[in-house]
C-alpha cells in the first residue's frame, strides 16, 4: 500500500532475497524510463524502498506519481 505524507508517495517492498529485490529493481527503471518519471529509492538486501514526487511541480505528488504507483503495483499481481 502506498503511503502519501511530506508531499511524496510511499512504499517498501520486501522479497526473499536480494536477487529478487534487484530484478524488481530493474522492471521499475524499466517502467521509469518509459514513463519519463523517474523514483527516488533505497535497497538495503531483500528490501526496496520507493518514493515518488514530481520535481518539476514544486515536488508535489501528481498524476505522473499515482500513475507510476499503479505501473509498479501491476508488476507484482
């Protein structure tokens, strides 16, 4: 679940392991660069933490955030 707060949407994603968590990693730039809207995130081994907000608004979050936050969720149903 995506959490909103400080003007900027929220999650973390924990897998098995740090394979798992980096090929995750890699489908998001994936869907990041095709979307022109690019995340700040952390991955501490099997966790990935996302933060989305649109710099070029004021750093506010926008469509371009939830539509990103919905493209990321998809990846994992």
């Amino acid at each position: 679940m995506w959490n909103e707060s400080d003007n900027k949407l929220y999650r973390c994603f924990t897998f098995s392991d740090f394979s798992e968590a980096f090929a995750f990693m890699v489908r998001v730039a994936i869907l990041a660069e095709s979307q022109n809207h690019h995340p700040t995130w952390k991955n501490e081994y099997n966790k990935v933490e996302i933060w989305l907000t649109t710099h070029d608004a004021g750093n506010r979050v926008t469509n371009k955030d939830q539509k990103l936050a919905e493209s990321i969720n998809r990846l994992l149903s």
